[in-house]
C-alpha cells in the first residue's frame, strides 16, 4: 500500500497488485487467527481479525483501489474457511458481512474524517471510535442473519450478533489504530525511531513484555487476572505520553497479540474452552483500555501540534523582533522597566528608551553630538496579566536629512529658473529703468536752467520736483521687485491678495508687452477671497505663464497678439489665475510632456518653468492645468485654495 500512490496515478496499475496480493495474505493470516480463536458452541470467533485488516488496507489506500483489494482477498477468504470447514455458502455470506463491515468502516471514516492523517488528532480518534462501533454494530446484524438463515450452529441471534460485534469492535481497535499509524506515521517517530529515542522505546517494549507475561501466565479467568492486567497500565500510559500515536497502537495490539498466544497455549483469559461469559470482561477490558489510550495517543498529538505552532509563532515574532531594523522593547507600564529589548534599542541614547511618549517624532543629540530624529510608537499590551507596552522607535534621521536636502535644493532650482526667466528679459527691464531715469536726468537739468533765472518760476520747479520724485518711486517699485525675486529667500506662507500679486508682475513685464506687440487684456474679480502662500513663488508662476505665452505669440497663431490674464472665484471656492494667448496652441500629443522638467521647444530654453510652476501650485494646495486647441492659442489655468480653506 503506498500512501503516495494516489498523488501519481501512473504508478497505480503497478502498485495494486502487490497491495492486493499483501492485503489477502494478510486476510487470510487473520481469518486463520480468527477461526483458531472460535469457541465450540459458537460459530463466530472471539476475535476476528480480517475485518479489521480489510478495513485498514482500505484507509490506507486510494478509493479507486478499493474494489480491487475486496476482489483480491475473496479467495483469501473462501480458502481459510474451507480449511476450517465452514459450508460454501456460509463462507459467502461471511464474506459478504465482512466486506460491509469494512466497506462501512471505511466510507464513513472518508465522509466524516476528510482528508488527512487518520488517528493523529482527538477529532479523529472520536471519529475512529465512532467508526469502530458503528461498522461492527451495523455489520453484525447482517453477519448473525446469515448465521441463521443458513442454520450454523444453534445459538441464538442475539448471542450470535453480540458476541460479533464485540469479536469485530476488539478487532477493529487492536488492528486498524496499529497498521494505519505506522504506515502514516512521520519521520522519527515508531517504528523510524532516532538512535536517541531507540534506547527508551526498548526499555518501554521491555517493560510492556514483562508485565504481559506476568499478567497473562498468572492470569485466570478469575477478577484476580483483571487487576494483574493493570500492571500493563503505567507501560501503555509511558507510550502514550512519550512516543505518539503509532507507538501506542502497536504496544497495544502487541499485548493482545500476547493474549492471544497465552490463550493459544492454555494460559490466561483466552483459553480454548472458555464460556461466552469468561470471555466478555477480557473483551470489555481491552476495549475500555484502548478508548482512554487512543484519545490520550489523539490528544497529545494536538497538544504537540499546538505546541509546534506555538513555538513557530513564537520564533517568528522573535526573529522579527530582534532582526527588526526599528527599535523596539516590551516594557512595564507600572515602572517602565525593560521586559525584552533589541540591539536597536539599546543602541538609543541612555535615558530616552523611558522618556517616550505615545507617538511623536523626536529630536535628540547622540553619543557623538549629532543630532538624531527618532520616530516612536507605542502599544499596550497585556504580558502575563501584567499591563506592558511595545514601544518602537525608528530612527527617520537619514530620512528627515534628505527630506530636508531635497526642500532645499528645490528652492534652490526655483531660484535659479527665477532669475534665468528675470535675465529672458533683462534688455527690457534696463529699458524700463532707463525711462524714469531719463525723465529725472532732463527733469533735474530743466530744474537746473530755470534756478539760473533771476527769478525763477518757483511753482514750475516744484512741478519738476515733483515728476522727478515720481519718476524715481518708478524706478525704485521697479527694482524693489526685481530685488525681491532675484532673492533666495525662504520660503515665507503669508495671506495675499491675488490680483494685487498679479498687477505687480504685470507692471513689472510692461515693456514686454510693448516690445513684442503684445495687446494686454485684463479682467480681475472684484470680491476674489484672500489665498494664503508665498508671494515670490506665485509671481514667479505668473510670469513664467505669462512671459512663455508673450514667447509662443511670437512663434505663430492668430495674427493679433491678445494676452488675457484674469482671475476668477470658483464655484468651488477657490481662487483661478488665467492665462490665455492667442499663440500656436500645444498639439495634443504633447500636452502630457510640457510639464516634464527639460522639456523645451525653444533653442535657449531649460525646460524648467512649467515643471517649476505645477510644483509651485501644488505646494500650495492647488493644480496647474492647461488646455489649448491648436493654432488657436493656450489657456493656463492656476487654482488655489484660498486663506480660509487652507488653514
Ligand atoms: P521653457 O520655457 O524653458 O521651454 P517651460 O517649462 O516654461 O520651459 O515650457 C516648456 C514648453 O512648453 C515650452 O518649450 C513650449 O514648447 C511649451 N509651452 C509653454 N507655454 C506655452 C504656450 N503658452 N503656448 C504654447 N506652448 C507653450
């Protein structure tokens, strides 16, 4: 019988008829053991084994074998029957019953077991016993109707049905526990024992002898016998306890098989001529020594199997524990006294790990001075009915350092495209300069030439004066912008009114406009919340907007060059800056790459203006969105949260 059998299927036709042949010499061993052991007046034995065989073979096998290993023990059968001279249709019938018994035993074990290791949890012991009194139960019915249908013997139905149920239950419980945990039984356990473990089970098997051989030679049918069975008692309870399932079956079936060779020498309870009455208490001993055993045998395998579940977990959790990259310590809550800790724990700076609150972020400074940012958790929990508290700490040093490295280098980069974008367009800006400082210069010589009067107009000076203060507050607004946005300031989140934000940098591209023909057109919502961000940021957002739209004009589209910027009070409560030229427009396809950093179409371009304005709206709660219809111009769309809401 190989258990490996049903996993390949092509191996089956190999394999079954070696099952089958072993199965029906096994058979017919126990039907001649079972015939030696019927009494006199009965014609049914004590002990029938091939019932119990049978049915073992049948757990063991695939389901498809089944039929095949009945078939091959029907000669088997009629053979050990014919030499106990039984009548042909006696020995039929027999074989009928007995293959019901194993059929039942077999099918039910299938349907309520499942899959699986049979006899290796205390499930499936109660399912066994179970088994073992339903098959015989049932089958004994049959069995003792064909008894006396064909009138063997004359005893009555009754007698008959009892004394084989309890023959075949006994059977049932000596056999199948024996033969199916050894087979399945796993590596290093009976009978593949370890060298280490060899020692003690030969002690036990000894021990169990000594006890059968006093038990069954001193043994009589007598209540005396019953107490020296006790003897065997401490020795089954040591299997049990000690070696598993398959140990224990076989310790037992081994001291019935004792019984039965003192019984077949004249010793003992078994003997040859013994009366259904003397029989019955050996019977009902055995039986209710074997249920105890089975279920000690079943539920010590779950304790083991809970037992290797619970170690698993618990090396699991502590593989995790002490490899975990994070700090962690399970510690009193009563004294915050350090239950259990990892290396990464200890390697904090003394006199933190107590200090911890619940989840925070911590700064602190390390042996060597550096400063260290430590991220801490912590989770109650009950060890050993005592309140604790699994507190992990990680170390987001590194991480916080690059965090901040990144914010400052992309404030660097924004900077940069600042001033990149202010030089696109310096020429312009000189000239913008240069004509409140030509109207000072020929204002104050004008001023000069009227003081050399004798009397000099004192209200037309005060008007030149006048102009020339004007024309110098001009100039200076002018580089007092230029100032702010070549700064590399940081960043400073203030509330801001919009449209005023966005004059400010229209004025200071006015001479854009002029030089490359560019039509302004304004539209600003009068009651347009207040937003709440950084002024020299949106500025650079606008006017890189609004210089590449001034750029794109140049390169084609309509023939009149319309900037429309406005803003707008969304329905959704946000503040909208939009900017729409009158350009080439962006063909569809290379929509999703203008926002890319270095993407440019332009010969001097970087490529960073429009990467740096979406970061600059998200930064601020808010999205930069374009939509343009080719050859018709492009309309950028800035939305930002205003004041209120981003608080
Ligand atoms: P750069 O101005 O250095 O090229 P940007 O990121 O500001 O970098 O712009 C990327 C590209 O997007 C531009 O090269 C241009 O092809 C396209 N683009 C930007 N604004 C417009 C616009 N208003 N109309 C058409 N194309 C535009």
């Amino acid at each position: 019988m190989d258990r490996t059998a049903e996993n390949h299927p092509g191996n089956v036709r190999w394999h079954l008829p070696a099952a089958a042949a072993g199965v029906a010499a096994i058979y017919y061993a126990g039907a001649k053991l079972g015939l030696a052991l019927t009494s006199a007046p009965l014609p049914i034995s004590v002990l029938w084994p091939p019932n119990a065989l049978l049915l073992a073979a049948l757990l063991l096998s695939p389901r498809r074998w089944w039929w095949g290993l009945i078939a091959a023990v029907f000669p088997a059968h009629l053979l050990a029957q014919a030499q106990g001279d039984v009548p042909m249709v006696m020995a039929l019938c027999w074989y009928v019953s007995n293959v019901c018994e194993a059929l039942i035993g077999a099918g039910l074990m299938a349907w309520l077991g499942g899959p699986g290791p049979v006899l290796r949890s205390a499930r499936s012991v109660l399912i066994f016993l179970c088994v073992a009194v339903a098959a015989p139960f049932l089958s004994s019915f049959l069995d003792a109707a064909f008894v006396v249908a064909v009138g063997w013997g004359d005893v009555p139905y009754a007698t008959l049905w009892e004394v084989r149920f309890f023959s075949n239950m006994l059977s049932v419980l000596i056999f199948v526990p024996a033969l199916v945990t050894c087979v399945q039984a796993p590596a290093g356990e009976f009978p593949r024992l370890s060298r280490s473990r060899a020692p003690e089970a030969a002690l036990l098997a000894a021990g169990l002898l000594t006890a059968c051989t006093i038990a069954f030679n001193f043994g009589s049918i007598q209540p005396a016998a019953l107490s020296l069975l006790c003897l065997l008692v401490p020795f089954l309870l040591w299997a049990a306890f000690r070696f598993g399932p398959s140990f224990i079956s076989t310790a037992y079936a081994g001291v019935a098989v004792l019984v039965i060779v003192s019984t077949s020498q004249g010793h003992g309870p078994f003997v040859q001529d013994a009366s259904m009455d003397a029989v019955l208490p050996i019977q009902l001993f055995l039986i209710a020594m074997a249920l105890p055993l089975l279920l000690l045998a079943g539920l010590n395998q779950d304790l083991r199997a809970a037992q290797g579940r619970l170690r698993e977990a618990r090396g699991l959790v502590e593989a995790v524990f002490r490899h975990s990259p994070d700090a962690l310590a399970v510690t009193r809550q009563s004294d915050g006294h350090v239950l259990q800790a990892n290396a990464g724990w200890w390697n904090l700076p003394p006199g933190q790990s107590g200090r911890m609150p619940d989840e925070s972020e911590l700064t602190f400074g390390d042996a060597d001075g550096q400063e260290r940012v430590v991220l801490v958790c912590t989770t109650g929990v009950d060890v050993d009915g005592e309140a604790c508290d699994i507190r992990m700490a990680r170390d987001v040093t590194a991480q916080r350092r690059a965090e901040a490295d990144a914010r400052e280098q992309d404030r660097q980069l924004k900077h940069l495209a600042r001033v990149a974008s202010l030089t696109d367009f310096s020429g312009t800006l000189a000239h913008e300069l240069n004509q409140p400082l030509a109207a000072i210069l020929s204002n104050a010589q004008a001023a000069l030439r009227m003081l050399d009067h004798t009397t000099p107009n004192v209200t037309e000076i005060r008007a030149i004066l006048r102009d020339i203060a004007e024309a110098d507050k001009r100039a200076g607004v002018l580089i007092h912008h230029l100032r702010l946005l070549m700064k590399n300031s940081d960043e400073a989140f203030a509330p801001l009114d919009t449209n005023h934000m966005v004059e400010e940098v229209l004025a200071l591209v006015h001479g854009e406009f002029i030089s490359r023909k560019v039509e302004l057109k304004t539209s600003f919502c009068g009651d347009l919340p207040q937003v709440r961000g950084d002024r020299v940021q949106l500025q650079q957002l606008v006017l890189n907007l609004v210089l590449n739209a001034c750029e794109a004009m140049e390169q084609g589209g309509r023939p009149e060059r319309v900037l429309s910027v406005g803003t707008h009070h969304g329905a959704d409560g946000t503040v909208q800056i939009l900017v729409t030229d009158t350009g080439p427009g962006i063909q569809p396809d290379l929509m999703p790459g203008i926002f890319k950093p270095f993407y440019t179409t332009k010969t001097n371009g970087l490529g960073l203006g429009l990467s740096i304005c979406r970061k600059i709206a998200a930064n601020h709660g808010g999205s930069l969105s374009v939509r343009s219809s080719p050859g018709e111009g492009a309309n950028f769309r800035v939305v930002l949260p205003s004041a209120h809401a981003a608080r």
